[in-house]
C-alpha cells in the first residue's frame, strides 16, 4: 500500500517556475515507477512525466520536454516535478501517481497506475 500527498503547487507567472514534490509512504518506495499527469478544467486527465523505479529513465509529454524534468529521492521517498518556463497552458491540477512494484510499460495512461494523490493546483497567469 502507498500513500501519495502532493504539495508546491500554487499561482505563478507566465515564464516562472515551480517544483512540485510528492511524497509517498510505505518502505518500498523505490520498487515504484512514478508519474505526474495533469487535469484542467473540462478536460481528461493527461501524463505528465514519469521516471521508472530505477530512476535511470524518465519520459515526458512533448508539450512538457524541455521546460519539465521529474527526479526521485529514493533516501527520502519522494518525487519531483520542476517546472520551467511555465505557461497558461500549464494550468490544471497536478497529480502523482505510483504504478504496481517493478511494473514496466509505457506510463503514459492512467490504467497503469494503482495509487494516485489528492493533486495540487498549479496555475500560470499571462
């Protein structure tokens, strides 16, 4: 079982940044793939980023690379999400999500997360 709270979100403007944190209980965090994903008003919730449970690869959105990078402290169970270059198009509620133990696939649809936190919103004023 895996408990995730997400915090840093909040109101920023357009070229600023922001780092989202994720921080998960349960002692066995790092067998866990992570992934970020995003829901803005009136819209299905979209992947993010996500870094496999090594920590040694790492995939993006194309409207996120180059401006996002998701990183992981195992020592400290927690993810990391940093935003550059922020944009209107940014805003929308943030969400972590944990898929099973040592679980490899594509990460980019929910279906393959078990565990997901509450989000934190992020909005990116013009």
């Amino acid at each position: 079982q895996l408990e995730l709270v997400e915090s840093g979100g909040g109101l920023v403007q357009a070229g600023g940044s922001l780092r989202l944190s994720c921080a998960a209980s349960g002692r066995t965090f790092s067998s866990y793939a992570m992934g970020w994903f995003r829901q803005a008003p009136g819209k299905e919730r979209e992947f993010v980023a996500a870094i496999n449970w090594s920590g040694d690869s790492t995939y993006y959105a194309d409207s996120v690379k180059g401006r996002f990078t998701i990183s992981r402290d195992n020592a400290k169970n927690t993810v990391y999400l940093q935003m550059n270059s922020l944009k209107p198009e940014d805003t929308a509620v943030y969400y972590c999500a944990a898929t099973g133990t040592y679980y490899s696939g594509s990460y980019y649809y929910t279906s393959e997360y078990s565990y997901w936190g509450q989000g934190t919103q992020v909005t990116v004023s013009s």
